[in-house]
C-alpha cells in the first residue's frame, strides 16, 4: 500500500466525517432546537411539573398583628402516579396522572380557644383539578375554589381539641411530582407519606428526600417517607422515566460515526495486507456511502416507526449494501463474512450502545482493545518495509 493510496483513504474518511458532522447538525436542529416550543404544546395540553406544597396552619398571636405558624400534629399523605408518555415531534415527554389526597390533624395545645386559619396552596393555576375535595372532620365543605387562591378555611380550636383537614385532587403533570414542606422551620411531625406508582424505574431528583422504604409492586413501586418528627428543607420528590428520544438519540449516533468507520477501515485494510487483496481508494469511498446510508435511513426513519425498528432496518439496510458491494468488487475469494462481522460490532454493536445509558465509552474502550490484541497477533511477524515500500 503506498503513502498516495494512504492518503486518498485519509481524504475520504474526511469527507466522511464533514457530511456526518453536517447530518448531526440537521438531526439536532429538527429535535433538540425545536425542543422549547413543542415542550410548550406538551404543557398547554398536559400542565408543568407538579410541586404541591404543604398546608400552612396559623394563630394570631394576642396583642400584635403578627401571626404564628402551628404544625400538624400528622400529616397523612396518599399519592398515586400513572404515566402516560406523549411524543410531540422526534421527542417523548413523562406525562402523568397524580392522584393527591392529604389529612392533617391539627390540635390546640394551649389553654384559650383560637382561630385557625388554614391555607392549603394548588400546584397551579393553570393545571385543571378532578374530582377536587375538602373535608373538615370529615364533612364536604362546598364554597368556590380559586386556584390562584387555593383553599382557605377558618375554624375554632377549643383547648386540647384536635380537628382534621383533607383535602383530594387529581391532575395531570409533565417530568416531575414534588411535595414541600411549609416553609418556616421545616419541621414535619407525625409524617405517614405513601407513593404508588405504574412504573418501576423511580428516579429522585437533586436535594429530594430519600424513602425510608422502596417496594416493588406489580408493574410500580411503592415509597414510604415516615417520620415523627422531621426537620428537613429537602421535599419529596420523584422524577418520572423518560423514554429514548430518537432526535438526540440520531444526532449522537451520527457524530460519532466516523470511529465506526475508521475502525471499519482498518479492520479491511488489514484483510487487504494479510490476503494480499488490492483495495482501490474508491472501494473505501463507496464503504463510506454505505455507513453513511444506515445513519441517513435511521434519521429519517425514527419520523415514522419505533425507533428500535427503525435501527434494524438501518442496520440490514447498511450492512447489505456494504457486504454485497465488496463481493461484487473483490470477488468471492476475499473474506466478506469476516468484514461483515466487523461492520456488525463497529457500526451496529457501536451504534446500539447509545440505546443503553452510560455504556458507549465501554463498548468502545472493549472493542479498541478486543482490535488492538487481534492486530497485534495477525501482523506481528508482518514486513512492514514491503507493506509500505515505495513499489508496494
């Protein structure tokens, strides 16, 4: 092989690597560029996450107009999550059903009648509500809701009397639930929290509150916060699973095609030097077309199938072009069923690594290796001085 044919194959691999980056760019301009506004549609039609914060209990403190928070002596909370995953566009958003129904018990600890005023707050203004309901002592209150208001209540606490509030709603959310203490001191007494799910990948965002328990359940998982007496700034929180978003998920593929190919160019550049196989400039081009066809297919298939089909079909696709191309070009005699082998882990094996979160660097870093030994052992005892003599 001479340095010319070396540098042909350079140019070409190159070019290769300038119309991937070209597709990655358009692939993220359909999908992550275009994010902001369908995110918008999603929640127009399916609301924003949901963050229900905790009821505030207050007092009149005597001879002043300040007022003093008085916690719950429990706090009784009942969650139910459904999700429903939406696609808008090459993206799929969590969203979901929460169904909330909280009881508070409040006690009077001094020695006078006092007027409680409670304030429970709606996630949202925006957010639609079902089958929405208040009960103090377990009696329906029937008034008018204001959801920029919430609900707010006054009632009499006689000494050492205890009285409940619940209140129960369904909505629906986009990403993420989250409960928050009342602000102040943080301090949660008598905290029973109970979440059910439909799904059993449960994901905690940043600074949220641990369970205490995690049990799987048939299809879900459910959580349990218990606490006595908990002081905490941290809320409860869980982030729903995100399914894989085929516009990124194209965009990355693409720009990290050309380590597909130029560990696909050495593996028949190493046949061609060890079967003495003269492999023009221009079989290297059309090879390039060939890998550069399963990412194109891929990136417009994911449009209109599930993306998994979608890779498949990108896969048989590019490898029967490339496989059928080189026999028809070298003829039966040179090793296609190895090169096939080789475009299946370098391009196929490479690609569906993206599919499984974390493990690309580690696909790569075996398969670097895995050709390295292999390599190493073929042409150890290869002239190189012939190989890439000048008449070569």
């Amino acid at each position: 092989m001479s340095v010319q044919r070396i540098l042909a194959i350079a140019v070409i691999f190159i070019t290769g690597a300038a119309g991937w980056a070209i597709l990655g760019a358009v692939n993220q301009v359909r999908s992550v560029d275009t994010s902001s506004a369908l995110e918008s549609a999603v929640r127009s039609l399916w609301g924003a996450p949901v963050t229900q914060s905790a009821p505030r209990f207050t007092v009149e403190v005597p001879g002043s107009n300040r007022r003093r928070e008085v916690l719950p002596a429990s706090n009784r909370i009942l969650v139910d999550l459904r999700l429903e995953q939406r696609r808008k566009g090459l993206l799929w958003y969590p969203t979901f059903v929460s169904h909330f129904d909280g009881s508070y018990a409040i006690t009077n600890e001094e020695p006078v009648t006092q007027k409680l005023r409670i304030h429970f707050p709606l996630p949202s203004t925006s957010a639609t509500y079902e089958g929405f309901g208040v009960w103090l002592d377990g009696e329906p209150q029937r008034s008018e809701l204001d959801t920029a208001e919430g609900v707010r209540l006054v009632l009499e606490l006689a000494p050492g009397q205890t009285r409940s509030l619940r209140v129960a709603y369904r909505t629906r959310g986009l990403g993420t639930w989250r409960y928050r203490p009342a602000p102040g001191s943080g301090r949660i007494r008598g905290l029973d929290m109970t979440v059910t799910t439909d799904f059993a990948a449960v994901d905690f965002p940043e600074g949220s509150l641990s369970p205490m328990s995690l049990q799987a359940t048939d299809g879900g998982t459910r959580l349990v916060w218990q606490a006595a007496d908990l002081i905490t700034r941290q809320s409860v929180a869980i982030a729903m699973p995100v399914k894989v978003n085929p516009g990124p998920l194209a965009a990355r593929m693409t720009f990290f095609a050309p380590v597909c190919l130029l560990f696909f160019f050495v593996l028949i550049s190493a046949i061609a030097i060890l079967q003495g196989v003269s492999i023009h400039p221009m079989h290297y081009l059309f090879v390039t077309a060939g890998f550069f066809a399963f990412h194109l297919l891929f990136a417009y298939l994911v449009d209109q199938v599930n993306v998994h089909l979608a890779f498949a079909i990108a896969s048989v696709t590019s490898v029967g072009l490339v496989i059928a191309y080189l026999r028809a070009a070298l003829g039966v005699g040179f090793p296609w069923r190895v090169a096939a082998l080789g475009q299946m882990f370098y391009l196929v094996l490479f690609s569906y690594s993206f599919f499984l979160e974390g493990m690309t660097g580690l696909t790569v870093t075996i398969g670097s290796v895995l050709t390295l030994a292999v390599l190493m052992s073929l042409t150890a005892r290869l002239d190189w001085n012939r190989v890439l003599g000048p008449s070569a």
